[in-house]
C-alpha cells in the first residue's frame, strides 16, 4: 500500500500546505490506492521535509519526486499526451507556483493580521497540536522568510508578488476549463494545491481576495475539488 504522509487537513481541505496537496490531488485524479497520513513530525523525512511517500521499500520526499516516481513505477498515463511544449508550459507553471508558496506561507505566518486567524482554526480543528508547537514552528518560518528574502519586504510589497503569480496563472487558464483541454493534467493538480489553499481557507487574505476575482481561478479548483473527492480509493489517518 502505498502511504503519503503530509500535513494536517483544514477547512475541508485534505493538507494545509500546497505541496502535500499537490502530491494528493495527483495520486487521487490517477485513481491510486493509498493510505494518507497526516503529520507534524519532519524528523523521518527525506530532507526533513514534508510530503513524502513511502512504496514498499522506498521513502521518497519532494512532491515533484514523488510524482515522477509514481508516474513511472506505476506506467501513468495522466500526461502521456503532451508534447515537449507542454510539458515545458508544465514546468514553468510550477516554477511560478512555487515562488507563490513564500507569499502564502507569509499570509499565514508572518502577517500579523492574519496569524491569529490561522493560528485559532489549527488549533479547532487539531485540539491535540499545542499551541506551543505552532509558536516555534512560526518563529521557524521567520527566519526562514528572512533569509529567502520574501520576509525583508513590506507585506504590500510581497503580496503584489503573489498576486503577479496568480494572474500569470490565471490569465493562462481563461475559460479552457483545465490547463491543457479537456482532462485534468499534472500541472493541474499543482494548481490546484496551491489555489485551494487560498479559496478554501477561512481567511481574507489579498490572495483570497484576487483569487475570488478571477472566475478561471475559482471554476478550476472547485472542479478539481469536485473530482478528487469522488475519486480514488485512500484511506485517512
């Protein structure tokens, strides 16, 4: 059985962070069987980060890894179709998606405004995460803010930033439906990692904000949504 471990769920969204999301959304559009185990713990991680998945003997972390490697042991057929452009489109998507992370780790994190927010539903919807362990973890994300670079800006300035990402992403989907006609491809699910994370959250953010903006944006993630919760065969844990 193969078993992603990731992190915790919230607002109805299967992880909190866009990379386990990803890895998730992929593996349930593929229609493959898994358990899913939601986490804290980085210590056993490859590279100490989280998702990663375990298949038999392997451990694989880095969510574009772990996609590659299922995607061969497993003979998926999910972007067969595409051509060297596509697939070139593909990377620079997620190229861009993941500058977008900082942006939304930020909101959560950093943005005074905002952190209380995160911080309180976390806390309802995992009562068994100490309150403590979300303090450290937000003085780990400090630093690392600071020393990317996103964090010595002002918070206008970096979600101008996110916001650039979102409209280069949501310009390219227009009203096609998925990225590449009409089946859900890889990058799709990358969208949709990212994207969820932001419409489904509870949380008036700027990202939010521009996500419910643009009509592409929001159609894609709620068909992804769709999809994938009548889809596959995982097991949460």
């Amino acid at each position: 059985m193969l078993t992603l471990y990731s992190y915790p769920d919230l607002f109805g969204v299967a992880d909190n962070n866009p990379f386990g999301l990803k890895v998730f959304a992929f593996m349930r559009l593929c229609g493959l069987p898994f358990e899913h185990r939601h986490v804290l713990d980085t210590s056993v991680a490859p590279r100490g980060q989280l998702p990663y998945l375990r298949d038999g003997d392997d451990t694989i972390g880095d969510s574009d890894r772990i996609i590659a490697h299922l995607t061969r042991r497993y003979d998926l057929d999910i972007d067969r179709a595409l051509s060297p452009r596509q697939l070139n489109l593909d990377l620079m998507v997620r190229r861009t998606l993941d500058d977008l992370y900082w942006i939304m780790s930020f909101s959560r994190w950093r943005d005074e405004r905002f952190w209380p927010s995160f911080r309180d539903a976390m806390l309802s919807a995992h009562p068994d995460i100490p309150a403590s362990d979300l303090e450290e973890a937000r003085e780990y994300n400090r630093l690392r803010y600071h020393y990317q670079g996103i964090g010595r800006y002002e918070p206008e300035q970096v979600y101008e930033r996110g916001i650039a990402d979102l409209r280069v992403v949501a310009d390219m989907l227009g009203n096609t439906g998925y990225v590449f006609g009409g089946d859900p491809a890889t990058v799709d699910a990358a969208i949709y990692g990212f994207v969820a994370n932001i419409y489904f959250y509870e949380i008036d953010t700027p990202l939010k904000q521009y996500v419910l903006s643009r009509a592409a944006l929001v159609h894609h993630c709620e068909a992804i949504h769709d999809q994938i919760r009548t889809t596959g065969t995982d097991r949460a844990g």
